[in-house]
C-alpha cells in the first residue's frame, strides 16, 4: 500500500509519466493479489494438517505424491487430478471462444 501511495505523487506529469504510474500501479496489486491468494492456499493447506487430511487428493482421496507436495505444499490435488481439471478448463475456456455455428449457411446459387 505505501508503494502505491508512493507513486500517487502531486507533480505534474504528463500522459508518459501517468501511463508509467498506471502501469506500476497495476503491478503492484497484480503482486498484492497473487500473494493474497498463496497466503489463502497456505492457511487451506494448514487447515487440512490440523483436519488430518494434508497430503490426500480432494477430488479422487488418493494420496498425494509426497514429491508434489514438497514442491507444491498447498496442493490440494494429485497429479493426475490436477490435470484433468487443467484439461477440462482449457476445453471450457476453447468452447467459450470457439465459433457457436461451425457450419455456415451456404447460399443457394
């Protein structure tokens, strides 16, 4: 927060000066955001140590290789799940951009 209130500066500037503060600025709660969301998957992942759970898949109750884990402590999804629901996003978000009539309409001539 003070690094944002720090590029609030009262001089005058002109639109290079005010794109660049802008852009910072964006960086900045880019940052604030993607550290507010480890901290979320931390406190889950601390949840399920005390809950017994740490360490078993959510979607398939399998364990979780004990190797994920020590690269990704919050996981909270094998391998094998993890790509599955990565998949089915990447589908989802293909059918969203995807052409709704594949077929087009042929005129008669």
């Amino acid at each position: 927060m003070d690094q944002t209130r720090a590029l609030d500066s009262k001089d005058a500037k002109d639109i290079g000066d005010l794109c660049e503060t802008n852009l910072s600025k964006e960086a900045l709660f880019r940052q604030t955001a993607e550290r507010r969301r480890l901290l979320r998957m931390i406190d889950v992942a601390l949840t399920r140590m005390e809950g017994g759970i740490f360490g078993v898949c959510e979607a398939c109750g399998e364990d979780i290789n004990p190797l994920r884990l020590d690269a990704l402590p919050w996981t909270r999804y094998c391998l094998r799940c993890q790509h599955s629901f990565e998949q089915r996003r990447e589908a989802d978000r293909q059918s969203v951009f995807s052409d709704p009539n594949p077929n087009p309409v042929r005129k008669a001539g």
